[in-house]
C-alpha cells in the first residue's frame, strides 16, 4: 500500500495539529484531505509554510488554555444546589445525572460538554458531592455542589406504633 506525507493545515482528531508532517494512506490524502483542504502534500515550498503554522497553533493553544483557566476559577467559585423529587425518607425518585449538571451549569453561564464531566456515576443521594471537570489537558477543576429535596423530608413510619396495636 503506497503512503504519502502531507502536512496538516488544522487539527485532526487521532491524526494531528496544524503544522505537523504525519504519513497517511496515499488514498485518505487524495480522497479526503486535500480536497477538503486539510492538508498540503510535502513539496520544498510547503515547507516553508509550516513556520507560520507552527505560529497560529502556538497562539491557538495559548489562547485556549487562557479560556480553559479562567472558566476553571469561575467553575470554582460556583456554588449550585440540584433539587430532585424525594419520596418517604428522603429517597430519591431517580437519579441526578450529567446532563442534569451540564443543564444547571448552563443557568449560571458555563458552557460544557459531556464528555468534559468526569461523573463516574449518577447521583442517587441527597448530600453534598464533587465532579471532577476536564477542561484542558493541563486544567482539571473539581465542581462542588448540593443535592436537596424540593419538598420537605417526612419521615418513614416507625414500626413502634404497629407494636403497640399488638399488644
């Protein structure tokens, strides 16, 4: 199978970033990449753009790990506080899930996405509870919030008063 060099004008997920010299299928190339102008195949001239390439990526992912920064100390002055439907006891109807905290995030003006949430698994207890939030591959926050019942908590029948009819 032939192979080609091309240099990437964007980043590629699995592949690359902009300015880097990957080796690709000759026909993932022709077919894909260079139409779509992804990508310049390794000539001398093209050399010479990978500079500024290498430029813009620099100032891209500066840029970006300045955005990731400061949402990440917004992110941990937030304070937010779930309510869910509880039941007899303070059972919980359901579950509090990721995209319930993505959702309430957005009330307060923080954009994520799933796949940003580390919740290993949905919240099925009142209490306080924390969230691990990838924003950046350097930049990791911990989202502290509340889950409380809308209405108040009744208690659970105690088995004394059945005793006591018993008797």
């Amino acid at each position: 199978m032939a192979n080609s060099e091309v240099l990437l004008l964007q980043p590629i997920k699995g592949l690359g970033a902009e300015g880097d010299t990957v080796t690709v299928r000759a026909g993932y190339a022709r077919n894909f990449l260079l139409p779509r102008k992804q990508a310049l195949p390794i000539t001398q001239a093209n050399k010479k753009h990978v500079e500024s390439l290498l430029k813009a990526r620099e100032a891209r992912e500066q840029k970006e790990f300045e955005s990731a920064r400061t949402l990440g100390e917004q992110i941990e002055k937030t304070s937010i506080a779930i309510a869910v439907k509880t039941g007899e006891g303070g059972k919980m109807f359901g579950a509090v899930t990721a995209n319930d905290l993505i959702e309430r995030l957005k009330e307060e003006g923080i954009e994520l996405v799933k796949k940003q949430l580390g919740l290993a698994q949905p919240i099925k207890d009142l209490g306080s509870h924390t969230a691990a939030i990838k924003l950046h591959a350097d930049i990791e926050v911990e989202l502290k919030f509340e889950v409380v019942s809308e209405n108040p908590i009744e208690e659970a029948a105690t088995e004394d008063a059945s005793d006591e009819d018993e008797d």
